[in-house]
C-alpha cells in the first residue's frame, strides 16, 4: 500500500483521501493552516489518516497529492517533493478563481504551471476533469461495465505509470493523453472537461460514467 500526501485538503482533496482509505492506502493530510484544523476530517477517515504540515505531507507521502487553488501554487514546498511523484489537481479558471499573472502575460501555460515550480519532480495531471461530487460516486471496480476512466497527462512515462496504478486501485481507468503540455486538451472549456457531468450539464446530478473510448471521443472533438 501507498502512503498518499495532501497539500490541499478541502473539496477534492479530501474526496481523494476518502477514496484512498477506502482502497486501504495511508493518507497524510495537509492545508494552509494548521494540523489541528483537519480534525473532524482526520476522525471520520479513521486511523489510516492523520494530520500534517505541508512540508511533512510532500516529505512522507511516496506519491503527492497537489489539491490546492491554483493562485497557491507557489506555497506548494518544492524541496521535499523533488524526486518524487506529484499528482497536479489544478484548473485555471480565472473567472472563478482569480488570474495567475504568470500565465496571463504568457510566461507559463497553465498546464506546465506546478511542474515549472517543482522542477524537480515528476508532475502528472489528474482528476482535474471530475467533480469533486462526481468522483466520490462513480468508482467502480476494475473490469466494472461502467466503470470511468480519468484522463492523465505528464511527460515521466514512469511517473504516469505509479499514478495509474493508484488511480485504478481507487476505481477508475486512465486515459494517457501524452505530455504534461497536452492536458491543455482537458483543460477548462474543452468537451473532456465535463466527460463525467450529466448531458443537461447539472452538478448537482450524481455524475455520469464515462470510459476511456468516451474520453478518447471528446478529447478529439
Ligand atoms: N472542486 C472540484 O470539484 C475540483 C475538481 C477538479 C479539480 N479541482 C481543482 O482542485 C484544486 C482544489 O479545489 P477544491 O475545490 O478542492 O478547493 P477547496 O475546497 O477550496 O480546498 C482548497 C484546499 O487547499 C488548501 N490550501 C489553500 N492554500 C494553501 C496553501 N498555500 N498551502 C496548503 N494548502 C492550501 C486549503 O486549506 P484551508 O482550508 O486551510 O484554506 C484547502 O484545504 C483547485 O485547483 C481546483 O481547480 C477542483
């Protein structure tokens, strides 16, 4: 079993920590205050998760979950996560979450954005296409007829591999779109970025499951 780290640990971060307890993984949880704030979620996932600082969670986690708003990202501590695997949450969605500077004067594509700051790790792009909601519904187990599929994107093909295998014991497939700079194609805006959302497009509604040729489909539309 994995040892998962959390620098972020609020909507989708902690969707993530439940669905890795649930697969028997630890989790180590983190956010922008401190340990004692996580409480109450480290109580409901029992005695596989506990609390941290941001820089213990990057230092114990053997992969790195970065869940945090993107503005954040350099808060992210580069140091303990070199040389390891970092899962890349984010979005840019600068209507809702606030412009990047870098990215507007064109400095940094958003999807390059973590991994130009922790050059020193291997970043893939993750479950930044699924509602937090949605993904805590439409895990499947392997070989599931409607099993879902996320799609990936990341230039260490060993990296990608690690994060798969995570994904799947979490019950999900992954479509591999190619290097880190491709995630640009389910990025925000893109038909990949909703595969998972109801066709009227409600976030309320429970999700719908969408396979790996479903994603190939939108990716190429
Ligand atoms: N929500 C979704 O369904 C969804 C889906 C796909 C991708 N994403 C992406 O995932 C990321 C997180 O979204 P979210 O909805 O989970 O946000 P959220 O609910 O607001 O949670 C953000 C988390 O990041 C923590 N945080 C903020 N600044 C930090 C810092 N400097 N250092 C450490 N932790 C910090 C927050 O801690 P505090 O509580 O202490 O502030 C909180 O735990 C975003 O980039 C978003 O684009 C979200």
């Amino acid at each position: 079993m994995t040892t998962i780290g959390f620098i972020g640990s609020g909507n989708i971060g902690s969707t993530l920590a439940r669905l890795a307890v649930g697969a028997g993984h630890d989790v180590v949880l983190s956010n922008s205050r401190s340990p004692e704030t996580l409480h109450n979620l480290i109580a409901e996932l029992g005695p596989r998760a506990r609390a941290a600082t941001t820089a213990e969670a990057a230092t114990v986690g053997d992969i790195v979950v970065v869940a945090v708003p993107i503005r954040a990202y350099r808060q992210v501590p580069a140091a303990p996560l070199r040389g390891k695997v970092v899962i890349d949450t984010l979005n840019y969605d600068p209507a809702r979450q606030g412009r990047v500077p870098e990215i507007e004067a064109g400095d940094t594509p958003a999807p390059l954005l973590l991994q130009s700051h922790l050059a020193g790790s291997s970043v893939v792009k993750a479950f930044s296409t699924v509602f937090f909601k949605h993904l805590a519904n439409l895990g499947r187990p392997a070989g599931a007829a409607d099993r879902s599929a996320v799609p990936i994107a990341g230039d260490d093909p060993i990296a990608k591999k690690a994060v798969a295998a995570l994904i799947d014991s979490l019950g999900y497939d992954t479509y591999d779109v190619g290097p880190l700079a491709e995630s640009r194609r389910f990025a925000p805006g893109t038909p990949a970025q909703h595969a998972h959302l109801d066709p009227a497009g409600m976030f309320a509604a429970p999700g719908r499951p969408a396979s790996a040729d479903d994603l190939a489909k939108l990716l190429s539309a």
